[in-house]
C-alpha cells in the first residue's frame, strides 16, 4: 500500500512541477485541468505522509524495545507502539477505500429525465413529486439546474421531464438514481380508498465535451424535420426537430424535445457523445463487467430500485435492502441517506473485486 501512496506522491509533486511550467500557464484549459489532478492527489498525499509517520514509528519503538537497554525508553517505546497499532488497522481500512479508482465521468455534469412510466395520470403525478424531490435535493447541495423540456399532464403532473444539472461531482452522486422509482398510494381520483402502484423513471446522464469524445465534426451529418406530437402551432409549423448521423459507426440520434432547433441540436450531440462514448468505452465495460452489471450501477429502466410507499410512510431501495420510514423527508428532497448507502455498498463492490485481482 504505500508503494501505491508513494507513486501518487510522485505524481503529485510532478503535477506541482508543471503548475509552474510556463507553458502549461499559458494553455488556461490545460492549466485548470492539472490543477484539479493536483488537488484530487492532496488528500492522498497527506495520508501516505501520515502513514508513512505510523510505520517508521513503529519501526523506531521495535529497535528500543529489541535493544533493551533502557527500561525506561523501553516501556515509553511500548505505549507508543501500542498507540501506532492501535491507529494503523483502522487507518489502513479507510485508506483502501480511497485508493479506489474514482470513475472519471463522477465530476461530469448531468442531464436528468424523469418520464411517467405504467399507472396513467397517478404515474404524471409522481414523476412530478420525484422532480420536486431532486429539486429540493439539487438547490441542498448548491447546484445549478436549467430546464430543457417539460411537458405537462392534464393531471397537474408531467408525462416528461429534462433538466441540466452543474456543479461539484454531480454524476456521481446521482448516477445512482438511474432506474425505475415505484410509489404505493391511494390517489386523489381514487374514490373507494384502494392503494394504487406506479411508476417514473429516471435516467441521469453525464454531459459530455467534444474533447471527451473522439468525433469529426466532418463526419457528422445534419438532418431537420417538423416534430410531431402536442405542441401547437410552432411544432406543426416549424422545422425544429433534428437528426444527426455518425458516419462512421452509423449511429442516429434524433431529438425534438427542445423548443428551437439550436436547442435540440445541443441535446441531440449531447445523446451522440453519450452513444459513442459507450462504444469506445466497451472494450474497458467488457472487462468489468461482473461489477458494472450489478443493480447497483445498473442504469436499467426496467430495473426496480427503489419503492415509496405513502401508507407505511416507508422508502425501500430494492438494490441494497435498505428502508427508511421517514418518506416526508425524502420527497422534501432529503436523499442523502439513500444515496450514501449506496454509495458504500458500491465501493465495498469495487474494493472486493480489486482485491480479487
């Protein structure tokens, strides 16, 4: 383990190198770039010097306490063995967990859909709760969000939501709310007080650049047409709909859920990079797949992952088995329980199956 600290705070003091080059200060992407490389090593540089303190002092009491030659320094060098032991077994498990590899899209940007799934106009009315709860949840953590496309349901609902989210490692604090949400609730229209199941689905989706993604804009082809469905006038009238082709891997992606064509243009390239970036990650997703195909990361909208029931005031996340009777809570966007959970179980995940290696 602390070879592994150790290359990292090689790499570090490198970084701190080039911070300083002055051609790396001039290049302001490149600089802010290998700035936040910097700062994501310091915690790590910070620890391989606190452990490397416990294991030399363990090395120091050992030499006193094997020469013997002093009872005093001895028994002093005991106590403070027993210190360095006592702290190191601990400190050893919190650094396994930091020295898992952080996804690189965890700091991305998101684009959020939440759509109405089985249950009719209770299914619009609880995609609308859900909205309200990551609503809540985003302006809690100090992020940003911009509305892409809503679209109402005559229930007071929404058949269809798309929102951009920004701010500090968004995707990966959300990337796990990616699925089916299911609610258990007698609803308002429901006149002989039966409880009623629905359904919403949520897809979180990081937001790629250009530069993340290996794409000619020459082998790009644009293609615009009318959107169809609700809309009005300007939908029936107007060519704001586009379609955009990946020549190469023939990949299509069309979009019409913005309302101007420069809108849907920025979603459908948004889509593409996502497709492609998925073909060129394929190779790597193969090769982990056993962890990446749990239901814990799974993005899967047929997949279950979490029920709210209103009688029981009970929210259950299916993928962990963990419960919490505290539903007021969570629609009032306070997820983080569920969240953090997850998050643990994942990593226990990822360490298990870097140990088996």
């Amino acid at each position: 383990m602390i070879d592994k600290l150790r290359t990292l705070k090689d790499k570090y003091e490198l970084l701190e190198e080039q911070l300083s080059d002055p051609e790396v200060t001039k290049d302001m992407k490149r600089f802010m770039k290998i700035n936040k490389e910097y700062k994501d090593l310091k915690p790590l540089v910070e620890a391989h010097d606190r452990y490397k303190k416990m294991l030399d002092g363990i090395a120091e009491a050992k030499e006193i306490i094997d020469a013997n030659e002093d009872p005093d320094f001895v028994e002093m060098a005991k106590e403070e063995l027993k210190d360095y032991e006592d702290q190191l077994g601990p400190f050893e498990e919190e650094l396994k967990f930091m020295l898992i590899p952080k996804d690189p899209e965890d700091e991305k940007n998101v684009t959020v859909e939440i759509r109405s799934g089985a249950g009719g106009d209770e299914a619009a009315i609880f995609a609308g709760d859900l909205l309200r709860m990551y609503e809540r949840f985003i302006d809690k953590r100090g992020w940003k969000r911009e509305y892409i496309a809503t679209n109402e349901s005559e229930s007071g609902g929404y058949s269809k939501v798309i929102l951009e989210v920004t701010g500090s490692n968004v995707f990966g604090t959300l990337k796990y709310e990616s699925g089916t949400h299911r609610v258990q609730r007698i609803p308002k229209t429901e006149s002989q007080g039966r409880v009623h199941t629905s359904a919403a689905t949520v897809a979180v989706m990081p937001i790629f650049e250009m530069e993340d993604v290996q794409i000619n804009k020459a082998d790009l082809s644009w293609d615009t047409f009318r959107a169809s469905g609700a809309g009005g006038q300007h939908v029936n009238k107007t060519e704001s709909a586009v379609r955009v082709t990946h020549n190469p891997s023939g990949v299509v992606v069309e979009c019409q859920d913005g309302r101007s064509q420069l809108k849907n243009r920025e979603i459908a390239l948004q889509k593409l990079y996502v497709r492609l970036y998925e073909l060129q990650q394929q190779e790597h997703e193969d090769s982990i797949s056993a962890l990446r195909n749990t239901l814990i990361i799974s993005g899967d909208r047929s997949s279950k992952i979490r029920t709210y029931n209103y009688s029981q005031n009970r929210v259950t996340d299916h993928r962990i088995n963990f419960t919490k009777y505290n539903l007021g809570e969570v629609m009032d966007g306070f997820v983080d329980e569920f969240i953090e959970a997850i998050q643990v179980t994942y990593n226990m995940e990822k360490l298990k199956a870097s140990e088996e290696v």
